[in-house]
C-alpha cells in the first residue's frame, strides 16, 4: 500500500493519499519520476493531503514539493513529522 507520493526523489515532503496515518506507522510511498518507493516512519499523526516530512529540516531551510521551492522552514522539522503552515511558510511574505 501507499501511504504517500512524491514527484521527485529530491523533494523534502510528500503528500499523504491515505486516511488513518498515526504516529509510528511505517508508511511506504512512490517516487513518481523514477518509479521506486521510499519510506518513512510517522511521528505524528497526519491528516489525508497534508505533508509528511522526509528528513530533517532546519529553521530557514527551503521546503522542496514536486521539485520546487515551496516555502521554508519556521520550525524544525524531524522525518516523520506532520509539515504544515504550523512549521513551513511561504516566501511570498
């Protein structure tokens, strides 16, 4: 089953597919442009269509979704962990 999908194999977030993701599940996810899977273990519970983190990010790191510049970090963030506005911000402003 996948949990989650990811575009490209440098993207720091991927997009979870499924319901019912809670802390400490392994979830297993596909990385589209090469067609292979990942995985990473869930920190925190995390809401169908939001972000799961895929390594650590530090404060002022540049968040990168379907392999573009889509915010930075306000707080860090550990693999596993819910990303979201609560942690990432766009640079717009």
């Amino acid at each position: 089953m996948n949990h989650f999908v990811l575009h490209d194999a440098h993207d720091s977030v991927a997009v979870v597919v499924v319901e019912g993701v809670k802390a400490g599940m392994e979830l297993n996810g596909w990385i589209m442009d090469e067609d292979r899977m990942t995985a990473v273990t869930a920190r925190q519970d995390i809401p169908i269509g939001h972000k799961v983190a895929l390594r650590d990010m530090a404060v002022g790191e540049t968040v990168i979704k379907y392999g573009i510049d889509m915010g930075r970090v306000i707080a860090p963030i550990a693999a596993g962990e819910h990303a979201h506005v609560h942690n990432i911000k766009t640079k717009r402003w």
